[in-house]
C-alpha cells in the first residue's frame, strides 16, 4: 500500500565537483551563458539588474523554498528541507559565477545561499481573539515584495549545499557544443 503516491525529488548520490568544468572553446561562452541561465531558470526567478552576462554573473531573486505540500516545485530536493520550509519560511536565493579556464573551457560556480523569516510574532495569530468573528466582510492583504529592497526580517542561515549539488550535477550534464 503506498502512502503517498507524489514522488519527491530526493538528492542525487553522486555529488558534482564545485566548481563544474565545462571544456568549450572560446567561442562557447554565450551557449554556456544560456544553457546556464536556462538550469538556474527552472528553479529560480532570475534577477535582470544583478545579471551581467559579460562578467559572467547570474544572480537571482529570492524565492520562498517549497515545503512538502507543493512537491510539484523545483527547489528543496530532500524530504528533510522539505519538512523544513513547511514548519518555518525560509527563502532562497542563488547565485552563479562563470569564469574561463586557463586552458580553455568555463568554470561555473553556483552559491545558493538561505534565510530565515524572523518574525516579533506569528503574522496571522489568533490567540486570544473569539472563535467566531463577527465581521461581516473578509479583508485580505496582500503583500507587496519590492525586488532589491533590504528586509531585516530574514537571517541568513548559511547555504543550500543539497540545492546547490542538483543545479551543478544539471549544468554538468549539458551539451552546450550546439551539435
């Protein structure tokens, strides 16, 4: 009998070396700046003021790690991060360097770095109110995260090195000759 019919992704055994070769000649750069913003895409929503193509700079905007509730989104590959996001908020963000080799080819390296929501309280408490409100319209908020402003709300908690080895075991793989 199985418990739960939705897979979640799990991390690869094999662990990619940081970072990641990729022999191409010098004219490869733009397909390896592509095939990489392509991976890094899939998980993360890129940041067009800090990307920077001729310094080989790929950052990203942060984004609230899925728990185990939305298996379907790319993003906390272990079922244990998974459990985590889902009991506290935490945000990624990511950010991916590409240099050249001294005898040909890039080197790419990925940081994904994550925070932790520090709230005074919980936002949407309840303690102490009735159970029944007598309200008779619900107001929703909506929050409004403006891209580039500082939040002292988040503490950064280190890096997402089980995230950070799926995104590089993706671009290792790549066939960035264009044949």
């Amino acid at each position: 009998m199985i418990e739960n019919p939705v897979p979640l992704l799990t991390a690869p055994a094999g662990t990619a070396s940081t970072p990641v070769f990729l022999p191409q000649s010098a004219l490869g750069y733009p397909r390896v700046f592509e095939k990489c913003l392509d991976v890094v895409g899939d998980y993360f929503e890129i940041d067009p003021a800090g990307t920077n193509r001729y310094a080989g700079i790929i950052r990203t905007k942060s984004r609230i790690a899925p728990g185990i509730e939305q298996p379907w989104k790319m993003g906390s590959p272990s079922l244990y991060q998974r459990l985590l996001a889902f009991k506290q908020t935490i945000r990624h963000r990511a950010v991916l360097e590409i240099t050249t080799g001294r005898d040909g080819g890039y080197f790419v390296d990925v940081k994904v770095l994550n925070e932790l929501e520090d709230l005074a309280q919980p936002t949407r408490a309840t303690a102490g109110q009735a159970t029944f409100r007598l309200e008779s319209t619900v107001e929703r908020q909506f929050d409004v995260v403006e891209p580039g402003q500082f939040d002292a709300s988040w503490i950064p908690i280190g890096r997402d090195l089980a995230l950070e080895q799926v995104i590089l075991e993706r671009i290792s793989r790549l066939d960035c000759e264009g044949k």
